[in-house]
C-alpha cells in the first residue's frame, strides 16, 4: 500500500489555520486583551430574512409527508439552475441550465474540478493567490508555474507569448489583493487561452462586489469564453452562506477538448462522486435570486463595502499604500517601513490587537504586504481604525 506522496510537498499547516494557533496562543497569555479580527474572510452579517423564509418553508415542507425530498439531482435542482441562468441573464450572458452545477461551495468545485483533467497537465497561477489553487495542484503532483502579480501591474498578470500552460486560475476581483480585471483584459486572456488550446479556471466568487459597470462580473461576458473558460461561484459571500454552504459552477456545453465535451464529464464526475446540496439549502439559495432576497443582500453588500470605504480612507489618511477595497471586501496593503508580512502581523497583533492576514501566506509576491476583510462589526472596523492610526511605525 503507498500513500499519496504529493501531499508530503504541502506546507505543514494551512495559512488561516497557523492564524488562528497564532491568535489563540496571544489570547490566552493575555485574557483581556479585546481583538479586533479582520484576517480570515468570514462573514458577519446574518442571512437575509427571505433566505431564512424560503429555508423555514422548506423545512416545513421536509417535514410533510406530501412534499418530502430524498434524493435530488446531483446537479441541482431545476428551480436553482434556472434562477441562476436569469442572474446571468441580466448580465448580458446566456445559459442553459444544463451548464450549471450547483455544489456546497466554489472552493470545493475549485478542487475537485482537477479530476476531469490529467495530472500531466501544466498549471499557470498567479502570484500571490488564494492558497487553495496551488495546494490542490500539489496534492495532484501537477507541474505548477507562476505569474508575477505585483504593484506595477496592480497585481493583475497578464498573458505572456513566451509562457506555455494548459490550465490558467484566474480570480477577479482576486483574492487577497481585490484588483479587478477590465474586459480588455480579461478579452486578452481569453484569446490567449484559445490560441494555447488551454483552460482558465475563473474564480469570480467575490462578483457581487464589483461596483463599477464597466469591470465584468463574469468572464462570460467576454467573447468567445464559452469556448475556454470554467466559472466557479459561491454564495458564501454574495449572500453570507459562508456557515450555510452553496455554490454553483457554470462548464459550457461549447467547451470541448479532443472531441471531448468538458461539460460532460464534469456531470459524470459529479453524479459519481457527488449526492447534491440539500433542498433546504438550494430553496434558501433561491431566495438569494429573487427580486426581495437580492435588495436584502445589496442592504448587506453596503454595508460591507462602507467598512472598506472606512479601512481604505484610514490607510489614505496615515499614508499607507493599498489596492482594493473599492471593489473588493479587501484591502490589500504594503507593510510600512519595509517590515515583512509576520513582522507586521505581530506588531499589529501584540501592540494593538488587531488581527489582519500576511501576504506571504498567499504566495512569494504577498512578502511586504497584508490584507485586510471588510467582514466585520462596523464598531469593530472603527475600532480597529481608531487604533491603527495610533501605530508608530
């Protein structure tokens, strides 16, 4: 019997789980100390009301021997696809609901979306990035290439005639610098993408974010993605289901390699190894979609955005340097004075109980950096404000 050894090349403890070691060991030394955590991005705010409505009915119905559900569709329920294709619908993109696929959440689909293609696949992801794209690649021993994002790019790499992948992450607004592509660029890694013959695996969970109308919400609207691209979402932010769990993930039916429809297997894969989300969940999910849930969840979505507009004008104010926050929950910032990203979390941490994440944990290209969620109390962001702008440096 041997194990998988790839798993042996990951780093001994995930970034947000040596966080919480970190903090917890502060906490107990010092019992009284009152941290302010702005570092994990975990939402605060609870579920819209018509959310909780459409799962209290749905529970009721569970309940009934008349509209009792067992087993739904591996896929999702019809209900649920179709109040997705509408979402998408309004943004100028059409689907069928055949294309979409409904799951507990897009870092789960993220991952197991490996399985439909070969490990000797080559991998291009950027540069600092939401961990999970490299580590599940790593479990896989697929053979990883980097692209620099960086402040001179505004941490948005773009497409190299000299690079070579097959398989391209890209997440937009990104995790953890909240930079967003525009459609001319995302256009030129789609045009890459055909060229290359490769896959781009789009990561737009924090769409919902977006304010400007001209940045994109989905790669979808870009031309000729259909034929290219795979769009991963998640409720977990849009709608706060972080604890609640749902998903979706579009794979066209126009997306085909070696005479071979991706869309396809994707359903195999998933009727084989999948049992669905539960009908209360995907009712709740419904509820996000309808014309009340969605007003209830911009009421959040504000209210969210306001405290990065609070994060973001303090940082302005004591003359740090950051990107995001405009469009994006995150604030994404150059640690002062040429401290390193733990250095800076300590300090923060220690002196002023303030907990952010290091932008070292998200890749080489993090080091000197920080990032900062907008996920908060609105006292505990002001709290927090209050006491960065105390910071000596």
């Amino acid at each position: 019997m041997n194990i998988n050894n790839n798993y042996l090349n990951l780093k001994d403890s995930y970034l947000f789980s040596i966080i919480a070691k970190k903090v917890n060991e502060y906490k107990q030394q010092n019992p009284e100390s009152d941290v302010v955590r702005l570092g994990i991005g975990d939402v605060t705010l609870p579920l819209a009301p018509a959310v909780v409505s459409a799962m209290e009915k749905a529970v009721a119905e569970m309940g009934n021997a008349a509209t009792f559900k067992g087993y739904g569709e591996e896929q999702g329920y019809g209900f649920l696809r179709q109040a997705v294709c509408r979402y998408y619908e309004a943004k100028g993109v059409a689907l069928s609901d055949d294309e979409v696929f409904i799951s507990d959440g897009a870092k789960s689909d993220i991952g197991n979306i490996l399985d439909i293609f070969d490990k000797d696949n080559t991998v291009l992801i950027p540069d600092p990035v939401y961990p999970v794209y490299v580590d599940t690649n790593i479990m896989a021993g697929r053979s990883i290439k980097f692209m620099s994002g960086n402040a001179e790019n505004n941490f948005l790499p773009m497409p190299s005639d000299s690079e070579k992948a097959d398989i391209i992450y890209l997440c937009s607004p990104n995790n953890p610098t909240g930079s967003v592509y525009s459609r001319e660029q995302l256009g030129e890694w789609v045009n890459w993408a055909l060229e290359n013959d490769a896959i781009i695996l789009f990561d737009s969970a924090y769409e919902v974010f977006v304010k400007d109308d001209s940045l994109p919400t989905s790669i979808y609207q870009v031309e000729g993605a259909e034929k290219c691209a795979i769009e991963f979402c998640s409720l977990s932010k849009t709608a706060g289901f972080t604890g609640t769990r749902c998903g979706y993930t579009v794979v066209p039916k126009e997306l085909v390699r070696n005479d071979v429809s991706l869309n396809k297997l994707w359903l195999r894969r998933q009727t084989t190894k999948f049992n669905g989300v539960s009908y209360i969940v995907q009712r709740g999910a419904e509820a996000v979609f309808s014309s009340e849930g969605f007003a209830q969840i911009k009421e959040n979505i504000d209210y969210y955005m306001e405290n990065a507009k609070i994060i973001a004008d303090t940082l302005t104010e004591i003359g740090i340097w950051f990107t995001g926050g405009s469009n994006s929950p995150y604030i994404w910032l150059k640690c002062p004075n040429g401290m390193t990203s733990w250095e800076f979390f300590d300090l923060l941490l220690t002196k002023y109980n303030i907990v952010g994440t290091p932008g070292s944990g998200f890749g080489e290209q993090g080091e000197g950096y920080f990032r900062l969620t907008a996920f908060g109390d609105r006292s505990n962001i002001v709290k927090a404000m209050e006491r960065i702008k105390t910071v000596k440096f």
